[in-house]
C-alpha cells in the first residue's frame, strides 16, 4: 500500500473534463488518470484513516441507469464511506469543486426512523441530540437530509426539536473547495479533524437509529 502523499490537482482536473465527456471512450481514454489521480490516492488515504475511524470503501465509478432517464454512464464525483454501522459513518467525496466531508446517517428503515423520532422526542437523548447539532453547525457544518417539509404525525407542531424530528436522515458535511493542504499529507490531518468534531453526531445516530 503506498503511502497517502495528498489528493492531485488532476482529481479535481479529471471529474470537471468528465462532466463534459461522461462518455465510456472518453473514460476509457482516461482511465490511467483515474486510477493514478482519485482512486489510489483515496485508497491509501482511507487506509491511513482506518485506525481511527473504521475499514471505508470507495463507491463504484459507474451509474446504475436502468430505472435513470439520464443514460450518462459515469458518476461526476467519487464518494468513500466508512461505516461504523449500517448507513451510519463517516463519508468523504472529491468532485470538480473539490473536497467534501461529512458524515451521519443515510439509510431510514423504518425501524430506524421509528428509533430516531423517538430518541429526538426524548428529552434527554432529544436534547443531547440538539446539543450536538449545535455544536456541528458552528464548526462550519450544514446539517443535511432527507427531511419532511412538516413535523410527523404524532408529534406536536411547536416541539423543541420540531426541524430534527422532520428528518428521516440526519448528516452533516462541508465543502472545503480545493484549499492548498489537499494535495500535501497535511489533508489526512485535516479530514481526521473534521470527522473528529463530527464523531459525537455519528454516535449518537449509531447508539438511537442503527439497527
């Protein structure tokens, strides 16, 4: 495994020129910049990580287009999740824009939204929850996911956490563009900084939502 040098300006180079040529010639064409620009570098930048924060893997280059109007056959970013549980972790994504963290949970069974309504309702764990949100989004962090546009049944419209309990996902993230440490090492500190202040959110969802 080689060791984690930062991601190249030709990541952020690559996804812009695919985004005008999502074609599989053009990939296939360049693939090698593929492979040496996002997929290696991401690989032993996750593996530096998994210490800390768990096993990630990176997500398939390709779209699923059987269902999708849109027949593009490639996705325009590459994405990298580390679970801790199911659909709850840590995620990191480069595109032609640049980085983005984040993290959270994405999967809502409905068993699990069940669970996490019920633990924003409470008022310890609910409140506790609110605190860390709080706390995520004066770090910089917008809070994001699948959200109803009102409150759910069964919970009254002027609750406290009426905006968290809208939510049937809860994350996380930030765009930090293309600042001069991610192609240094110095990026692996930066992204463990930010997971950091992002682990009480991920915990909480694991220990309320996750199966």
């Amino acid at each position: 495994m080689s060791t984690f040098a930062g991601i190249p300006p030709e990541a952020f180079g690559f996804y812009a020129q695919l985004e005008e040529n999502n074609n599989r010639d053009w990939w296939q064409e360049h693939k090698a910049t593929y492979e040496q620009a996002v997929k290696q570098p991401l690989t032993a930048l996750l593996s530096e990580l998994e210490p800390e924060f768990g096993p990630a893997k990176l997500f398939r280059p390709n779209r699923d287009i059987r269902f999708s109007l849109d027949k593009s056959p490639y996705k325009t970013a590459q994405g990298a999740f580390a679970a801790r549980q199911e659909g709850v972790g840590f995620y990191l994504q480069i595109n032609a824009d640049g980085l983005l963290i984040g993290g959270g949970y994405h999967s809502h069974t409905p068993a699990q939204l069940a669970r996490f309504r019920s633990a924003a309702d409470a008022s310890a764990s609910g409140s506790a929850l609110q605190d860390i949100v709080d706390a995520v989004t004066g770090a910089g962090f917008a809070i994001e996911g699948e959200k109803l546009k009102t409150v759910p049944r069964g919970f009254a419209r002027d609750h406290p956490r009426a905006e968290l309990l809208k939510h049937k996902s809860l994350s996380a993230g930030v765009e930090v563009g293309q600042p001069g440490w991610v192609s240094t090492p110095d990026a692996k500190a930066e992204i463990e900084e930010r997971w950091r202040k992002l682990r009480p959110l991920v915990e909480w969802v694991g220990r309320y939502a996750a199966p």
